[in-house]
C-alpha cells in the first residue's frame, strides 16, 4: 500500500501510489540506480538516451557512441521521431523494442504504443497496428527474436516480427477478466503488473489470469467533467472481502490453447504473486501466498501436465515478508527469481532467523543454507558473482538509517566484508554490470548532494580519479541543517529521528515544533540522504520561519532492525505506532527550547490517518494537526495491505477498531485541517465523509477541504498543487505560529 507522502527521497524498494511523489521518485530513482543507463550483455559498456536518442558508453575508457539516432526513430512518411519513454534489445541484440505514445494504468505509465527497430536493416515498425492506439503492454521480444507478444485489451496476442500477422493467445478479456496483467489491488500491493513470460523456447507463454467478477464495483463520482454525474467503477477488495480468483496458464502459440496449472489451494482464498519459467527446462517456479499472507509456499509446475509439487514452505507469526529487489517502480519490474548451480538453486529471502538474511534454497529437495550472516539485516540484493562465489548486497548494521555495500562467499563461510568507502557516511546505491567487473555507484548524505561514479568493482575505485565521488566531496557538500538523534522512550524504545533547527536557533528561546508522520510498514521517514526534511507543501523556508521540523520512525516501520521491531506493528496499526510517535513526543516536550503551546503534525495518506489519531488519541499534545488523504476507518481500505498488517476482521475485528481514527474522533480539541481529493482510487473520499460526520455528530469544529476528482496525489487540474500548498501553509502559520518566544 501506498499511504505515504514523502517530502525526502524516496527510498527504492517502498511504494508509492500516487503520481506527483511518482515523478519525484523516478527523477531521484535514476540517480541512485544509475542515471537511467541499460549495461549491454558484456557488462563493458552501458547504454542511455539523451534527447531522445540511444547512445552507448565502453569502459573503462568512457568513450560514447550513437546507436539509435532521431533519424532512425522517424517512422516511414512522418517528419517527427519517436518519443522514447523505455527501449529494449532482443537476445541477439539486433532488434530494439521501442515503447512511445504511453498512457497511465493506475500509477504508471504501462500502456502505449511498441515499435521495433531492426539493428540489419534499420527498418522501423509498429507493432500492433490494427489494434487501438496506445492500448499494448509489457511486449516481449522471444526469446529466438522471431516474434513478440503483448496485452491489449486484457487479452495477451503473438506477433510474427517478419509478416506483422496478429494472433489472440487469449479471447476472454474484459475488464474483469484479465490476462497477462493485474487488477488494481495486485498492481498496488505486489507491484504485479506484467503478467506474461515467455518460456526459453519460444514455443509457449505462461500467464497469469485474474477473476474479478466476483469483486464489488467501488464507485467513485465525477462531477466536474459534465453536468451529469458520472460514475467511475473500480473492482476493488475492501478488507474482510475475498481476493480476486488468480490462476496461471500456459498457452502454446502454435494452436492458442492454455493449459490451466494446477496449484492446491482455493484460488480465493490465496495469491500467486512470482511466476517464471526455469531456465532450459519445461516447468515453472510459483510463488503462493495464503490470503493472510503467513504462509508462503513454493511450486514447481509441469507446463507438459500442469501438475505441480511443493518444495519449499515457510510461516510467520505476523507476515511473510514479499522481498522485492531493485526498483518496482519501473514499468518492466517483474519479481524474478536468482537462478544459482545451474538452475537447480535460487537465493531467497527470509527473515526467518530474526533478520532479514539470504538463504540458498534447493529446488531438489536439500536443505535450506544461510549465506548472510549475523545480527543485521540485508536490505537489498545487488549482485551474484557466481564464478567468483561471493554476493553483494546492501546493509548497515551499525546505522539504520544508513546504507551500504558489503560481500559474503557465497558457501556462506567468513564474515560480510564492508565494500563502501569509509570516508562516505550515508547512502549508498549501486548498479552492476553483467560481468560484475564495473559498477554505477551512487553517494548522498543529508548534506552531500546526490553524486554519481563508475567504479571497478574490484577495488572499489572510479575509473576516472578526478571525477570520482571522494575527489569532488568539496564542491558536493553544503552546510549541514539537518541534526540525527535516537530518542528513548519512558517504554524504553529507542527510535531514530531527524530534526532541523531553526536558522537563528536560540536555546534560550522556545519553538514551535512540526512533527512529520507516516507510522506505517510501508515506509520509514528518517533516511540520511539528500533532501530528507524538505517539506515541499510549506510555501517558504521553515526553519528561517522559525520551526523546528522533527520526524521519528517508531516500531513498525520498515527500517533494518530486525523482525522484532518491524512486526511488532502486527494487528496493532493506529495503536503501537501511535503509542511510540507519542511517547516520543513527550520526550521531546522535555526539551527546553520547545513550546509545548505551539505542538503540530501532518502527513499523508497512512501518515494522514496517523496524524488524526495523534490529534485524537492525544489531544494534550498535538494542539494542531493537517491531514491529507488519510485513512478514517482502516475497513475501508484493500484486503492485500490491511490484512497483511492487521488479519481478517472476521476474526479479529476489535484490533481494526482500536487503530481506526474514527474510533477517537469525540476527543478531537486542537486545529485540524482534514484534505481529501474526491477521486481518490486508494484511499476512498468515503474515510472523509464517515469521518467528517463522526466529528459532526460531536459537535468538533475542524477545517475540511475536498478537491473534486483529485486522486491520492491531489495534483491534477490547474493550480492544484500550489493550491494545496497555500492552504498548508496558511493553516500552519495560523494555528502554529512560527519563531521564538
């Protein structure tokens, strides 16, 4: 779920739901995943557009070529080239599938128009012409470079790369009945979107299928676009309501008939949320989660018989935590497996120990092997080196809120070994080459702007000394604003936070303090990267204003500290992390240069409902609170996050009442402004209006401002976005007055 706003980076691997904070994250995603560049198959060189034409680089010497040129993008009879958005070779890198003309499904922009380019005879064509403009999705050159296959329609269809003929694989889609892609609640909650593999022979594809018929419509109203009302139906699962039916086939191109996979479990009751052929072979590797998502069940399946055996199983007491490495972001994100020992192993992840570490797992029945080990969590999975037998991976034992680069043998023996320079304190990403020999390593810290280098992996050097990150840390750095502290609670939790002073800070004097909140699994705040602490809905300068901005990460909160801290949230969202924000709080009411008059909070969307139930669970320490798009009622919102967090209110329906806001609303006695877009496809208008009249049956008097037809990012129309921050702004100054007394 995405139910966070973020006025810092975004870290990679946490979702986002909604498109301005979108555009933020793929702008600041290229940088810390390698300024948008595409290693070749070799790994000496990398490719990358730049005003819409496709160049490549050779290392270690960095000398550019041209590729793709403008002209070459300028179909036959038009004067104007493509407009790139994405680009993708064939296996034998002599064909380039080109995507342009793209559309929004949901949060990104997966559906548009494909082209080919072939490198031999620099002939450019479209594919799917007779179908509707901009309808294909996630096409796929095979894996021979004879065909390609996309989705249109929620129906999946091959094509002859050498006659454009068209075939439907598929003929039953609708809108709620979809192959090859996802609906609303999968693509939100498992980032699946591509729906579709080929196998390695080129001869079938394996797809999902989702049964959403049964699903109830969530109707959401448009009046601004007519005079009539119009309704926009959504298939969405509230919490308590069953998931949509899922199933995966395999289709042989040759004839178009599927062979239905066999998976035991109630299709209804259960997701299947990773698919994909194992190399060279005639069977699949299927993820299965419960519908309570604690048990997660690996299959292997004969596309030949369609029957499927277990090989692997493993329970928690909360969740069974869905890793999903590098950037999910990306409209060609697809959770793939790591193939190890000639396709007879994979490296999974698992938090089985207490952290979060990687496992070798066997797909012949041996036992289970731990690669990572120690008390510290691995964060991301960054490389395999499997001929020289060592992984890289990102963790930071010492420092959550930190980020860096280590190695272990891959036998598991030794101990991690610490790649990342020392002298660079902060967050780390890097991007691999295929061969492992170079790397896209990218460096920022609270005050060091973001900053790029290629480096040997070997020694971690950049190839070019005077461009490399450490040489130019002078000229990257500002004066740091921004203060790191842990704070102990009378609880005896100990929490990271961040807190930015005022310019003229005065410890004789006392301030009044913004709390910025989001409280929940899905994203931790207090990051040490670049920008972090930057409020982009204050109209001016905060700390100049005479603020003291604060963010805390309680427990929860998906920081690397082990399983412990992050399930401990488990059935007790809107209690636990409320419980922590606030006894911190008080904490921070202790010091002397604080006005404990002048206390507020905001946030968005998860933070939005955490800010509502610190104004009412409360009261007597936040006097002003802004809440943007939040939760009200936590039954209202998908069954995929809420009861992976929360269980099923059929069983425990007192946990969701004791973490709604609605729930406290009567206690209400500070400033609340409560903002809400009426289009909101996420988290529903309908939390403001069951809120509102909660807080009107009590008699609280509060400020609300609904945006017509706005979604969760409150960002379109015109001067929407300087709108909602004049009002932010506004209502802040007004209620919280800035500077010292």
């Amino acid at each position: 779920m995405n139910r966070s706003f973020y006025d810092s980076k975004i870290k990679p691997g946490l979702k986002a739901s909604f498109i301005t904070l979108l555009i933020l994250f793929v702008s600041l995603n290229v940088i810390s995943q390698g300024g948008g560049i595409k290693w070749s198959v070799d790994g000496n060189s990398y490719y990358y557009l730049e005003k819409n034409e496709l160049f490549q680089k050779t290392l270690p010497g960095n000398v550019a070529k041209l590729v793709i040129s403008k002209q070459q993008l300028t179909p036959k009879g038009s004067t104007t080239p493509l407009g790139i958005s994405y680009y993708a070779f064939s296996n034998d890198q002599q064909k380039v599938l080109l995507f342009t003309n793209t559309k929004k499904v949901w949060r990104l922009n997966t559906k548009g128009d494909y082209w080919i380019l072939d490198m031999k005879t620099n002939v450019l064509n479209q594919l799917g012409k007779t179908l509707p403009s901009s309808s294909l999705m996630f096409a796929k050159i095979s894996p021979d470079g004879k065909s390609a296959a996309y989705v249109s329609g929620n129906n999946i269809y091959v094509e002859d790369l050498a006659t454009s003929q068209i075939k439907a694989l598929t003929t039953d889609g609708s809108v709620t009945m979809i192959n090859g892609t996802f609906d609303w609640v999968y693509e939100e909650e498992f980032f699946c979107r591509d729906g579709f593999r080929w196998s390695p022979d080129s001869k079938s594809i394996a797809y999902w299928q989702i049964d959403a018929r049964t699903i109830k419509k969530f109707y959401m109203i448009d009046n601004t676009d007519s005079i009539y009302p119009q309704l926009i139906p959504v298939e969405y699962p509230k919490v308590g309501e069953k998931p949509s039916s899922c199933k995966v086939g395999v289709v042989n191109i040759a004839d178009a008939k599927t062979k239905w996979i066999n998976i035991p479990g109630d299709p209804e009751q259960n997701y299947l949320v990773r698919m994909e052929f194992i190399p060279a072979s005639n069977n699949l590797l299927i993820q299965q989660l419960n519908r309570k998502q604690n048990d997660s069940k690996l299959y292997i399946s004969d596309i030949l018989t369609g029957n499927s055996k277990i090989i692997q199983e493993e329970t928690d007491a909360a969740w069974v935590d869905l890793y999903q490495p590098g950037n999910p972001y990306s409209i060609d994100y697809t959770n793939d497996f790591i193939w190890f020992n000639d396709n007879k192993n994979i490296l999974w992840v698992s938090e089985k120990d207490g952290w979060r570490h990687l496992y070798l797992v066997s797909l012949e029945g041996k036992p289970e092997k731990l690669i990572t080990k120690g008390n510290f969590d691995l964060i991301d999975l960054e490389y395999t080196d499997f001929k020289s037998g060592y992984v890289y991976y990102m963790a930071s034992p010492d420092n959550a809120t930190q980020k860096y680069l280590y190695r272990t043998k891959l036998n598991g023996n030794g101990t991690p070994e610490l790649l990342s320079p020392t002298a660079l304190k902060g967050t780390h990403d890097y991007s691999f080459s295929g061969n492992g020999k170079y790397a896209a390593h990218t460096f920022s810290n609270n005050f060091t702007r973001p900053a790029r280098e290629f480096i040997t992996v070997a020694d971690q050097k950049a190839l070019i000394e005077k461009e490399g990150i450490v040489a130019r840390l002078d000229t990257l750095q500002i004066k740091p604003t921004r203060e790191f502290f842990k704070i102990k609670t009378a609880d005896n939790v100990e929490m990271d936070g961040w807190m930015i002073k005022p310019t003229n800070f005065d410890p004789n004097k006392k301030y009044p303090v913004v709390f910025y909140v989001y409280t929940e699994p899905a994203s931790a705040t207090v990051t040490d990267t670049y920008g972090i602490g930057r409020n982009r809905l204050y109209l001016g300068d905060m700390a100049a204003d005479g603020y003291i901005y604060i963010s805390i990460d309680n427990r929860g909160t998906p920081a690397p500290k082990g399983r412990e801290w992050r399930k401990s949230i488990y059935r007790k969202i809107g209690e636990i992390n409320i419980h922590d924000q606030a006894m911190a709080a008080k904490e921070i009411l202790k010091w002397s240069f604080v006005d404990p008059e002048r206390i507020a909070v905001w946030g968005w969307s998860g933070g939005g409902g955490a800010t509502l139930n610190l104004m009412f669970q409360f009261p007597e320490i936040y006097k002003t609170g802004i809440a943007i798009a939040a939760v009200g009622n936590e039954l209202t919102y998908d069954n995929i996050y809420q009861e992976r967090y929360m269980g099923l209110p059929q069983e425990n329906m007192q946990d969701f009442v004791n973490g709604s806001p609605i729930t406290y609303a009567k206690n209400l006695k500070g400033n609340l402004l409560y903002i809400h877009g009426t289009g909101d496809d996420n988290v529903h208008y309908q939390n403001a209006e069951m809120l509102v009249n909660e807080l009107i049956k009590y008699n609280k008097q509060f400020q609300f401002m609904p945006y017509p037809n706005r979604t969760h990012s409150i960002s379109e129309g015109e001067g929407t976005s300087r709108h909602l921050a004049t009002l932010y702004t506004n209502y802040l100054r007004m209620y919280c007055p800035p500077g010292a007394k």
